[in-house]
C-alpha cells in the first residue's frame, strides 16, 4: 500500500472541508461575530485554494533546467488576507452598531426586512 | 566551530537512532528536538539571569546592594524565587475563564520562545537550513503579534477590571509600536536587502566598522528599533499595562504561581530576544569586533555580549526614567516614533539607491 | 386760424375731464368757483370760432382735415373735420349761446351738490356738440349724434334721486335711440354704397351718378328718421316735453338751441342728397325733401296747438321750440328756396330760445322751483330784466318786427309762398301762418300770466330778482334776439348770411336773397299782433275769460290738454308691446325649456342610475376583488419566501451555488473533456 | 536658553480646549513650531542623557545598604533618647537586688493588663516573686515606668525584640532581671555623653 | 544514509506528509472548535488557531511571505480584532451552536449539499487530473524576492488599490463604530453609561 505524496487532492480535501465548516458556523451560528468567524474560514479555504493551485497547478511543460516563477496565486491569497481584514473591519463595526440599536447580537433579531 | 557542534548534536543523535533502532528519516527531527531542548534550557538560564542582573542593576543604581541574603551574592536569588513561584498556589479568579486564563501566559511564552527559532546563533550561513529562514524578521514580527494575544487572553481570563484594562492598553501600546519596530528594520532589511538575519549578520562581518549601527544613515532607525524595542516588551517608560501604581499588575494581576513566573520568564526572555535582535540588525551578530572568528563559541559569545548589553541599557533606561502616561506614550509613538520610522525609511532608501 | 379748427372741441372735453376726474377735489378746494373752469372751456372756444368765422366771411375757401382712424373692409375710417359757411355759423352761435348758458347755471346751480358733475357733462355736451358740427364724415356725425344723446339722457336725469327725471331721461333717450336707430342703418347704407364716408365724396359720387339718387334718397330718408327722433320731431317728439324735469340752463343749451338743432343741421348739411332725390319716388310717391317737410308741417301745428293749453311754463316752451322746429324743417323741406332760410330761422331760434328758457329759469329761481302759470302773477314788478329780456324772447319768437324772428320765420313763410306759387302746394303756407298766429296766443299767454296782473300766491309775493351772474346772460341773449335779424335782411348788405351761405353750395350759386315780399310780410306780422291782442285780451285785460274759447272749441282743448294722447297711445302700442312680448318669452322659457331639463334630470336620476348603479357593482367591482384576491395569493406565497433570518438567506445562497457549480462542472467533463465519467 | 525655560510647557497632544477655554485669561499656549520641535526634540535627549549619566554615576558609587544582621557597630543605629523598646527591671547597683517593691502599681494602671506580678513580704522585704509582661499585649505606652514610685521598670531602647513564638514574647523575671544588668553597663554611660554633649552644644551658641 | 522508502514515500515526502497532516489536522480540529465552542470567545481563539494552521499549510506549500503576513496580519491583527470586538459584546452572550436552533438543519443541508455537490467533481477532476503531486521546478529565486518583485511589477496596480481599499474600509469602520457615541447623547439620552447598563439579561431579552 503505498500513500500518494502530499498534492492538490489533499490540500483541496482540506479546503472543501474547511469551507464547508465556515458556511455551517455561517448559517447556525446564533452570535453575529460566530457569522463572521464563518466567514473567515471560508476566507482561509479559499486562500488555501489559491495557494495549493499555484504550487501544484500550472503542468507547464518546462525547459530543463529552467524554473517557473509562478506566485500569482500566492499573491491573490495575500490580496485575499488583505480583503479579509477590511471585511472584518466593516463587518465587526455593523455588528457593534446592530448591537447598540437592536441591543441583540443574533441575527435572527435583526429581521425587520421580512415581507 | 560551531558547524561541528550542529555537526555534532546530529551524530549524537545518530547514534541514539541507530543503538534504539529509530528509523533514519527521524535523524533530523531528532536533531531540531535535540537544537529546541538546547534552545529551551538556554532561556531558562537567560532568563533567570536576566531576572537576577535586573534586581542587582536596579540596587546599584539607587545605590543599594540588591539580593544579597540567597547564595553568595544573592545569586540564587532567581531560581528560588522561580522555586517559590513552583511551589505556590495557583489560583484562578471564581467564574474566570479557565481556558483563557491559561492560554495567556502560554502564548506569551510560546511567542516568545518561537522567536528564537530565526536568531542566527554563531552558524556559518550554509549549516541548518531551519535556522537560515528567509523571511527570519517577518517570522520574528508575525511571533510577536502572537504574543499579544495571549496578553489580550490573559486580561479577559481573569476576570478583573484592572487586568482587562491594563490588557487593553498593553495591546494598544504593542500595535501602536510595533509600527516604528518594524519600519526600523525594514530600514535595515532596505540596507540588507534580504529578510533572513544570518544573511545580514554575513553582511557585517568586516570588523566593527562594519556593523550597520555605524552607517550613519542608518543610526537613526537604531535609535527607534531601541525605543521601540523597550516599548515592545513593557519595560518601564512604556510599561503602563502592568503599572503598579494604577493598574496594581496590569493583566498578570489575577496570576500566581508558575503561570505568574511564566509571564516574569516570557517578559525577560522577549527583552532578551530583543536584545538578540537589536545585536543581530544593527550590532553584527556574531561578529567579532576585531573582524573573522576562529575561536569556537566565539560567535555565540559576542552574540551574547551584545544581546546583554541591550538588556542593561533596557534596565539603565528603567531605573531612570519615570513612566509615561498612556496619552504621552501613544502621542510619542503616533506622532514622534513612526513619522522619525517613515523618514527614516525615506532617508535610507534615497541613501541606498544614490550613494 | 382755419386750421386750429381741431382745437375748438378739445377745450370742452378737456374741461369736462379735469371736472370728472378732478371734480371733487377742486370742490373741495375751490367750491362754486369750479364752475369757471367750464365756462373758460367754452369761453375760450369762442374767439376760435369767431376767428374762423371771420376767415370764411372773408372770403377763405372751406377747409378739412382728417386723421386715418381704423381700417375696416378696406375703408379707412377717419377722424374728419370741415369747416365752410354753415359749420362756421353753427360753431359761433354754438360757442355763444354755451358760453351765456354756462354764466347762467353757475348762478343757477348755486347749492346743489352735484355742482361740478353737472358742469363736467354740460362741456361734455358742448365739446360733442362741436365735434358733430365740425364732422367731415358720416362716423364723426354719428360719434358725435351718439354723443349728444348721452348727454342729453345725463343732463336730463341729472337729479337722479328723482323718479320722474329718472324716467324722463330712460324716455329721451329711447325715444332718440330709436331715431338713432335709422340713422345707423342709413350711415351703414352709405358705407357699402358711398365711395368714402366723407359728405364731398358723396356728394360728388351722386353729382357724377356713380351713387345711384334712389339710394341717396332713401339713405337721406333714413338719415332723416335719425334727425326726427334726435329733433323732436311729429312722431318722435313726446320726450321733449318730458326732458323739462332736467334743470333749467340744460333744457336751455340742449332742448333750446343745440341739440335739437342738430337735426335740423344734418338735414341742412345733406341737402345736396335730398336735392339730387327730387326726383325719385321713395315714400308713398313723395321724394325725401316733400316728406321732410310734410312731418316739418304737421309737427309744427300740433305743438303749437298743444302749446297753447300747458300750464307749465317750461313745457310751453318745449312745445313752442318743437313747433319752430317743425318750422326748420319745412323751410329746409322747401327745397333749394327754402334751405337758407331754415338754417338763419335755427340760428336765430337758438338765441330767443335760449333767451327764454334762462328766463323762465331765472324766474323758477325766484319762485323757489315754482312752475305753475297760476301760481305765479305780477312778477313784472319784482323782476324788471327778467320780464324785459323775456318779453324780447317773446316778441322776437312771435316775429314781431324788429326783433330776430320776423326775418327768419318770414323767410321760411316766404319760401313756402313761392312754392305754393310755383307748385300750387299752399297747404305749407296756409298752415305754416296759422302756426304764427298760435305761436303769438300762446307766448303772450305766458308772458302775460307771469309778469303782469297781481302775485296769486306768497311765493309770488316774496320773489326777487335773480343775481346779476344770472341777469347779464340774458341780456346778452336779449341783444343778440332783437338785433340778430338783421343780418339776415335785405337791406344789410343784401342779406349777408344769405350771400354767405349760398357762397358754400355750388347748387345755390345762382340763387340770390328773395326780395322782400311786403304781402306775405305784413300778413304774417299781423297774425302774430293778432294773436298777441287775443293774449292780452284774455290775459291781460280780462276782457272775456278763456273758459269760454275752451267751451267752443272744446274738442281742440281736449286734445290740447291731453297732448293728442301721444303718451297714451305709445304707452299701449309700443310700451305694452314689448312687456307683453317680455312676459310671453319669460313664461316660453320657464315653461318648455326648465320643464324639458327637469323631465332629463329626473328621468335619470331614477330610471338610469338604478341600471348603472346594478352594472356597477356586480360587474367592475366583482373583477377587481377577484384580481385583489389573486394577487393577494400570490403575494402571500411569495412573502413566505423572505423570512427575515440572514443566515437563510445564506443557506439558500449555498444550495443555490452549489447546483449550479455541479451543473456546470458536469457539463464541462460531458462535453469539454469528452472524458468517460466513472459511472 | 532662559527664556525657552518660561514658557509654557510644550505638549505633544492635540489642542484640545478645556471647559474654561476662552473663559479665563490664560496667557495663549505657543504653537510648537518646527524649530521648537527639533529644539524641544534635542533638549529632551539631552536630559535623557543627562538623567542615565547621573544614575551610572550612582552606579559606582559607594552602596549605602547596611547588610543588617551583621552591622557594623555605628552610633547612628541608636535610636534616640527615650525609645520605648523592651522592657528592663533595674537592679540597685549597691544592694544588688530588683528596685522593685511589688506595689503592683504598674499591674493596676497598665490600660492592657499585660503586667502580672506574685508579689511576696511586707515592710521592707517586699519584694516580687513572679513578674510577667507580656510584650505582644503591650502598647508601649510607658505608664508603668512612670507610675513606678521606685522607678524600677524601664523601657531599653532595644528594638530587636522578634521572636519566633508569641508565647516567648512573655517576659520573666529573670529576663528583665538580665536586660536590666545589660542596661546598666551599656546604656547609662551613653546617656551620660550624651547629655553632655547636649549641654556643650547649648552653651556653645 | 540507508533512507528506506517507506510506504513508497521518500524521507522528505514523509516529512512533508507528517508536516501536512499536523497543520491540517489543527486547521480542521480548530475550525471544528469554532463551530462548536459554546461561547463565542472561545469560537474566537479557535479561530485563531486555525489561522495558525492555514499559515502552516501555506508554510508547507512554499509561500513563506504567505505564511508570515498571515500571522502577522490574520492572526496577529484581525484574530485580535475580532476577539476585542468579541469582548465588547461578551455580555450579550449568544447561545451554544446546537441549543434548539433553528437554522441547523438549514446549515447542515447547505454545507451537506456543498460537500455533496464539490468533493465528488474535485475528485473526478483530480482523477481525471492524475493526482497532480509534482510542482513545478522553479528557479533560485526566494519566495520572498519573487513576491516583492512580483507585486511592484505584474500586480502593481492590484497593490495599489488594495491600499486604498484598505484605507476605505478603515475609514468607514471608524466612522460606523463611533456614531455610537455621539447617537448616544444625542438620540438616545436614557441609554446614558453606555451599551452595557440597559442590555437585557437572558430572561428579559423576548422569547
């Protein structure tokens, strides 16, 4: 029985589990910040997509000898954190405010958007 | 002389593999295991040291003796208090948050430890590729917003106003000078052109005159990194969040015993490895003054040496100056340190691409 | 000076618009002094008048100007002004008898409150009056005949707090709208048959028979219905009497010398279109000028007859000025022989006229509004100018030698003379001197009641002589009433006004003054001495009582007294006539058409609204609930879909996604990558 | 230099007006121009400096600490006169015996009752048999040694009084007998140089 | 040295695949902890440690800049963000992940249906893919060289506008998170002492 090397299965495996995670804490979480939490490790899943595709992505065919300088993914995965923290910036300052009008953390409090 | 120790440790630890039949590929864990346990025990003494030489330093300039009763000089001083914190009690505040209560100081002390993973010991560049990171400074700054973590659980955990606020404020005081740490040594890593520190301690090599902290453009950034340094680790001008006088201790208030001495261990050993730090960027790490090395340790030596020196200067600027008040300390750093850390950059960055 | 003509009428209207507009200021600050502004609004008329007088007599050829006005179906109306011989006398003696009349009334009107209105319409009257003299076309005549009537239905119902003055002017002024009303419709006639509206272009187009005579005739004709009703003449004359309840001075300058003697001016203006008529037959036979002086005649006999039994002195004198009227009117209707001798008789009638109307006002004045022969008596005594200015009025209207009249009446007696002699007709001559001998009778009656024989009532007692602002008026007037005649005889110059006059029409170049015809002369002066002896005799002496002329000729007095009924008649004719027709048409409509509308209005209110009223409510209203329902349904099921909750909303983000990137990566492998899927 | 050293001091943080700005007739804050800054900047350092030489200096100076159980003898660990340390019973130096009559005056006064004595005799033999003080009750208030028609009990102005038991804290008779013994040969002497020098000094002025 | 291959892995790959599992398995374990910590705190610091495990990952992948700005800027800032936002909060404790709540079984047929729809097509994928294990070689350049070459080169403008994004974002955070103050004197004068004084206790707060 021989194990596979660590490849983009794996790193995928991990990411589709984390963002499934993240959409979970997402939908269930009854605290709004627990909504945010969620969304940060989609962020992460995500971010690790972009990696693990750069590394093991682009089958270019190579000259021998020559490297491929390839950190385009890596580089969205940065812009990504950088998104990230604003989200969390912006998100963190609505949740306080619906905080201080609504005196309630959950989101189903805030549903004065129904029909 | 030092490539034989790493050598050293490694055939050591070849020969435990072989005689209790591990597997080879774990050689190399061994070896790092072996490095950390070196590691670990270096700070325990560093900073039970460092703890002694603070009380005897702060005696001598309010011209008193210090510890004088433990041990000849009152040299086992520290490691009975350290005995003493062992043994007391450790109690947690009613309805605290254990978890968190704990988690403090085991980040603190796990950041702080982590930092020594980058420090470029008396290594030749090419031996240990775990010691030789290439982002080393990166790594260090990314440790030490870790480490402030663990003050912002310690604070919570406890349950208590007075360490809630003093966590809050420490956060405060470490985000807002991190900024001019960090722009300091972007100085230098404009200067090094690299992140990795062995790689710039290399580029000090050529004497004492060689060291960054003589370039004159670069003095300025060595003056923030030191500032900065002190401020980064609490010490006294900046060390609002543990100020006895208003915050009774900050957010290690609600701690005794062992998890109190953690937070004492981790605060020395972080102004130690800011000492390291401040050695390797602008001092030459394990350079020796006369230039070339030979003598073996002779570079972990002069490492050392440095690194102490920054910490007596840390604790000569303790027991002088008086503690700044919160809204000084921010305005200092906002309005002072990272506008002198931006034209520093400025200025080094012109200098560097026309001189 | 001829060509400052325009400003002649501007003086008047200009005064008469600082009193309106200004009246009651200046009343207040000035008081009676208002009253100088019109007279100097008349005053100053006069020296332009005798100015352009003298031009003419000189020698001056006529003169017009016209202003373009309007343009109407091509034809530029104008603002025209002419002046020849027989607008230049009409302007002096206007101008003069104004200007006395208006010294009189400042007297006259001294206390009433409508002080300075009634000084404003006076010159409005007088500036009209000048501007229907001067007219050189038919609009400015009508204008300015429209104008005079306003004034005359103004000045008349002047004190209109009193109800028969009101009535008597609502009556002056019908009674000449009707007048007015032929005299549009012959303007009219002439504006789409005349080539201009201007008298020389006509004259001229018939002269050269591009207007057809008939048509001049008959358009003459009407242009005299005009001159009938505007003159008081036979059928139109009953508002004359009735126009006395104005005050005095406007009786005086309107119903004396003016007004009325506008008629006769626009008959005597147009007598070229009556004499090209001659010849046509327009009226039972008659050409216009034989019907002009047919009503001229009959108008003159009945007033006089009626004159003869008023009581009223004023209305006597209205009677004798519609008689003399009658008089013009003959004179003119007597063709080429006739027409300077009717406009002399028109000038010089004004005057005595005028003379005797500020008389009988001077004595109203004195008998504090008294107008009653028999209440008065002996005033002679009390008033000695009064009586003597009034007896020269008297004399010189009966015709008396020296005095004005007995060259103008005679004249027109002399005219008719010739026709008769010429054309056999002597019913004018015959009829025109019994109006003399009646005309003497009823003077002198009057003349005799008021001033001789003793005071019947205190009144009369405590009367006195008016002030002299009253007094010198009529003694100017008195002047001009004994000396005026002599212009006209044979011995000044060879009947000067004649020679002028006739040096106006081409027509009358030829003709020459009539010789003084000693017969007809001496046998008109002594039916007027005649008459005057009957007057005395009755009056005077008391010889014999007029009771008994009453019970002879008690038919005649009847309809004397009763003024032939005329009131009556029309009253029940034309009065009743149109309440009647008023009432017939108010019943019409109430009954046919309110009754048509409200039969409408009910049938729908209860027959139709009952049928929509059903359509509405089952049909239209039972399609929106419907619709309301369903919509509603709709709504509800959709609303159910949007629960508020965030983290729903996520979750079907998710599914949602995630179908679609299943749908789509398999597509992709199905087709893209052609790859054998493992199932 | 003076005249930098009057005026207001230079704040760093932002203007930011008190209740009574505009209020009162404060003399205006200078506005901290660039020049001020980089002089206010190098004074700072400068005192920094300054402050870090003075403390070096102390660094290598003499230390003062008197490592205390092993002091040297100095008179200035004397405390004054008229400490009120531990408790001594004076012995009469001709008779060699406790001055003490056992009056129990001292039993009775002291506020704490912390004095017990059995006393023994009469007349002139009066003399105390057990005399206990306890020290841990004691307030120090010297009413004993005053209220003493013998003046027998004195208070030494020895400080070291600790003990590792309360119970020792309990005087006996023969402990006051020694301290008292002890307080005769060292102390009467001192306070005799003492006063002495006392008056010297009050005549010298 | 008699590296024997084991399990078909060379020493390095078994290093590697050690390395993967350890980060992975603290990723995982830590996201599991976020979802289902009972209070949210402690959601908090778990998320922490799985940001500490994603950076590792990333570590392992060879984006050692990666691996730095995460902790230094996940971890080190936005964890402690949020943690303090979480500490302002702490009193209006939400309630555990699985007390009565509604949104479960929503939030399990989502993330179900994600797994259920992803896993099996990145799988076929891969399959079809072969397994891609091998990276491509590259050239001597370090990570840290290429990303800043990179950035100030092909991304510039990408760089750029992430700064101005950045300052955006701050600014409206600060605007929204301090109209709290001057709202509360001035719309809301009872709510006086702050948010804490008047928030309803568990029981209070309706049903």
């Amino acid at each position: 029985m021989s194990l596979p090397p660590v490849g983009l299965a794996h790193y995928l495996a991990v990411a589709v589990l984390l963002f499934a995670m993240g959409l979970f804490a997402v939908v269930t979480r009854r605290h709004a910040i627990g909504v945010l939490l969620g969304i940060e490790l989609m962020l992460n899943a995500a971010s690790i997509n972009l990696v693990a595709f750069n590394r093991f992505g682009p089958l270019v065919t190579v000259k021998p000898g020559a490297g491929v300088d390839m950190a385009d993914g890596q580089i969205f995965a940065l812009m990504v954190i950088a998104l990230a923290a604003c989200e969390a910036a912006v998100g963190l300052a609505i949740i306080l405010r619906l905080y201080q009008t609504l005196a309630t953390v959950e989101p189903d409090d805030a549903d004065r958007m129904r029909w | 002389m030092i490539a034989d120790w790493a050598e050293r440790i490694r055939a050591f630890s070849e020969g435990l593999c072989t005689r209790f039949g591990i597997p080879g590929l774990l050689v190399d864990v061994l070896a790092w295991i072996f490095g950390a346990i070196f590691v670990l025990l270096l700070i325990t003494v560093v900073a039970l040291a460092a703890i002694y030489l603070e009380r005897k330093v702060s005696g001598y300039i309010q011209s008193r003796l210090g510890p004088m009763r433990v041990g000849p000089i009152g040299l086992f001083q520290t490691p009975m208090d350290a005995l003493k914190l062992l043994e007391k009690e450790d109690i947690v505040p009613r309805d605290a948050d254990r978890f968190l209560h704990l988690l403090g100081p085991v980040l603190l002390v796990s950041a702080t430890v982590m930092m020594f993973a980058v420090i470029p010991w008396d290594v030749r560049a090419n031996v240990g590729r775990w010691l030789d990171w290439e982002i080393g400074l990166l790594y260090l700054v990314a440790v030490s917003g870790i480490g402030m973590l663990g003050i912002v659980c310690g604070g919570w955990g406890s349950n208590n106003k007075w360490s809630l606020l003093g966590a809050l404020r420490g956060v405060a005081q470490l985000i807002s000078y991190e900024i001019p740490l960090v722009l300091a040594a972007m100085c230098v890593v404009l200067q090094a052109e690299t992140l990795s520190l062995s790689q710039m301690v290399e580029q000090q090599q050529a004497g004492i005159w060689a060291w960054f902290l003589w370039r004159p453009w670069l003095m300025l950034p060595a003056i923030l990194l030191l500032i900065a340094g002190i401020a980064e680790v609490n010490r006294t001008p900046f060390d609002i969040p543990e100020a006895e006088s208003e915050l009774v201790a900050g957010f290690h208030t609600e701690y005794s015993g062992m998890k109190f001495g953690l937070f004492f261990l981790a605060e020395y050993t972080h102004l130690f490895v800011v000492g390291l730090l401040f050695a390797v960027l602008f001092l030459g790490g394990w350079a020796s003054p006369l230039g070339g090395s030979n003598l073996p340790f002779e570079g972990l030596v002069w490492l050392n040496l440095k690194a102490w020196i920054f910490v007596l200067i840390a604790m000569w600027v303790r027991w002088t100056l008086p503690r700044l008040r919160v809204d000084q300390l921010m305005a200092m750093c906002w309005k002072l340190l990272i506008p002198a850390s931006f034209a520093a950059l400025v200025i080094v960055g012109v200098v560097l691409m026309y001189a | 000076m001829k060509e400052l003509v325009w400003i002649i009428p501007l003086f008047p209207f200009a005064a008469c618009a600082v009193l309106m507009f200004f009246g009651a200021g200046l009343k207040r600050r000035m008081g009676e002094g208002v009253a100088w502004i019109a007279v100097v609004g008349i005053a100053a008329t006069l020296p332009f008048s005798l100015g352009v007088l003298t031009e003419l007599v000189l020698g001056a050829p006529s003169y017009s100007c016209a202003a373009p006005w309007a343009v109407l179906a091509g034809r530029t109306l104008e603002v025209g002004f002419q002046v020849d011989a027989l607008s230049a006398v009409m302007l002096v003696m206007v101008s003069i008898v104004a200007t006395c009349i208006m010294v009189f009334s400042a007297g006259y009107m001294h206390g009433d409150d409508g002080y300075q209105r009634f000084f404003a319409y006076m010159s409005l009257f007088c500036g009209s009056m000048f501007l229907l003299v001067l007219a050189s076309n038919f609009l400015v005549l009508y204008v300015a005949w429209e104008l005079v009537g306003l004034c005359s239905y103004l000045l008349i119902g002047f004190w209109f707090y009193k109800p028969e003055a009101a009535r008597a002017a609502t009556k002056a002024f019908v009674v000449t709208r009707i007048g007015d009303l032929f005299f549009a419709i012959g303007v009219f006639l002439l504006f789409i048959y005349a080539p201009g509206l201007r008298f020389e272009e006509t004259f001229a187009a018939i002269r050269t028979g591009t207007m057809s005579a008939s048509i001049a005739g008959i358009a003459a004709l009407l242009l005299f219905g005009g001159a009938v009703g505007k003159s008081a003449q036979f059928p139109l004359h009953v508002w004359l009497p009735d126009a006395m309840e104005g005050p005095t001075p406007v009786s005086a300058l309107i119903h004396a010398a003016t007004m009325v003697a506008a008629g006769v001016y626009m008959v005597a203006r147009l007598s070229p279109m009556y004499w090209a008529s001659l010849d046509q037959a327009i009226v039972f036979g008659l050409p216009a000028l034989s019907v002009v002086a047919c009503i001229g005649l009959i108008t003159a006999l009945m007033a006089a007859l009626i004159g003869v039994t008023q009581n009223d002195i004023k209305r006597v004198l209205a009677y004798s000025t519609i008689s003399q009227l009658g008089y013009m009117m003959v004179g003119l209707g007597m063709g080429l022989a006739g027409f300077v001798a009717g406009v002399f008789h028109l000038i010089t009638h004004a005057f005595f006229k005028a003379l005797l109307f500020l008389g009988s006002g001077s004595v109203m004045h004195a008998m504090q509004e008294e107008l009653d022969m028999g209440k008065m008596g002996g005033l002679g005594r009390k008033m000695p100018v009064t009586q003597w200015t009034f007896w020269a009025g008297t004399l010189a209207l009966a015709g008396i030698f020296p005095f004005a009249g007995f060259f103008s009446k005679d004249e027109i007696i002399l005219a008719t003379w010739h026709v008769g002699q010429a054309e056999g007709r002597w019913v004018f001559f015959v009829g025109l001197e019994i109006g003399v001998f009646l005309t003497a009778l009823y003077m002198g009656r009057l003349c005799f009641n008021v001033f001789s024989g003793s005071p019947r009532t205190e009144v009369a007692e405590h009367a006195h002589e008016s002030p002299a602002v009253m007094l010198w008026p009529l003694r100017i007037l008195a002047v001009f009433a004994v000396f005026l005649g002599w212009i006209g005889s044979p011995w000044v110059m060879s009947n000067l006004f004649h020679r002028f006059l006739a040096g106006m029409r081409p027509e009358l170049e030829g003709t020459h003054a009539v010789g003084f015809n000693w017969t007809v002369a001496g046998a008109s002066t002594a039916l007027a001495a005649g008459g005057l002896l009957l007057a005395a005799a009755m009056y005077y002496w008391r010889v014999f009582s007029p009771e008994v002329l009453k019970k002879v000729l008690w038919p005649l007095y009847a309809a004397s007294k009763r003024k032939f009924w005329f009131d009556e008649l029309y009253g029940y004719t034309v009065v009743a006539g149109t309440v009647l027709l008023s009432k017939l048409m108010a019943a019409f409509d109430v009954l046919v058409i309110d009754g048509i509308v409200n039969a409408i209005g009910w049938g729908t209110r209860v027959l139709v609204a009952q049928l929509i009223r059903w359509f509405d409510l089952i049909v239209i209203d039972g399609a929106i609930n419907v619709m309301a329902f369903l919509t509603g349904l709709v709504g509800e099921a959709g609303a159910r879909l949007q629960s508020g909750k965030v983290q729903d909303y996520v979750a079907g983000l998710a599914i949602f996604a995630a179908t679609i990137a299943a749908a789509a990566v398999l597509a992709a492998l199905w087709w893209r990558l052609g790859t054998p899927l493992p199932w | 230099m003076r005249e930098m050293r009057e005026t207001r001091g230079f704040v760093l943080g932002p203007y930011n007006p008190s209740p009574t700005t505009g209020l009162v007739d404060v003399p205006p804050r200078r506005r901290l121009t660039v020049w001020n800054a980089l002089w206010l900047i190098a004074e700072g350092a400068w005192t920094i400096l300054v402050g870090h030489w003075v403390t070096l200096r102390n660094f290598w100076r003499k230390k003062v600490t008197d490592q205390y159980p092993h002091r040297q003898a100095r008179r200035n660990w004397l405390p004054g006169p008229g400490y009120r340390g531990d408790f001594a019973l004076i012995t009469d130096w001709k008779t060699w015996e406790l001055r003490c009559i056992a009056c129990l005056q001292c039993q009775n006064v002291c506020p704490s009752g912390c004095i017990h004595i059995t006393p023994e005799g009469r007349g002139r033999e009066r003399h105390p048999v057990e005399f206990y003080i306890d020290a841990g009750l004691c307030q120090y208030c010297w009413l004993c040694v005053e209220v003493c028609p013998a003046s027998a009990i004195t208070m030494t102005p020895d400080y070291e009084t600790a003990v590792d038991t309360p119970r020792k804290l309990i005087r006996d008779i023969d402990y006051l007998r020694t301290r008292g013994l002890e307080f005769d040969d060292v102390q009467r002497p001192l306070e005799a140089q003492q006063t002495a020098e006392a008056e010297h000094e009050d005549k010298g002025e | 040295m008699n590296l024997v291959q084991y399990y078909g892995l060379t020493a390095e790959q078994w290093l590697e695949y050690v390395g993967f599992l350890g980060t992975a398995g603290v990723a995982l374990v830590s996201g599991l902890g976020v979802l289902f910590a009972r209070r949210v705190l402690h959601a908090a610091v778990w998320l922490l440690f799985c940001l500490l495990g994603v950076a590792g990952l990333f570590a392992l992948m060879g984006a050692h800049v990666l691996f730095g700005v995460q902790i230094l800027v996940y971890a080190g800032a936005i964890a402690v963000m949020i943690i303090f936002a979480v500490l302002l909060l702490e009193r209006a404790t939400g309630r555990g992940i699985l007390s009565g709540n509604r949104h479960l079984f929503a939030g399990v047929v989502s993330a179900g249906a994600f797994v259920v729809v992803m896993a099996p097509t990145l799988g076929v994928a891969l399959w079809a893919a072969g397994w891609p294990s091998q990276t491509a070689p590259t050239t001597g350049q370090t990570n840290v060289a290429l990303i800043g070459r990179l950035f100030l080169t092909r991304h510039l403008l990408a760089f750029e506008l992430m700064s101005v994004v950045l300052l955006v974002a701050m600014i409206g955070a600060i605007v929204l998170a301090r109209a709290e103050r001057r709202s509360d004197a001035e719309e809301a004068p009872e709510a006086q002492g702050g948010g804490a004084a008047h928030v309803p206790t568990e029981e209070a707060r309706p049903s």
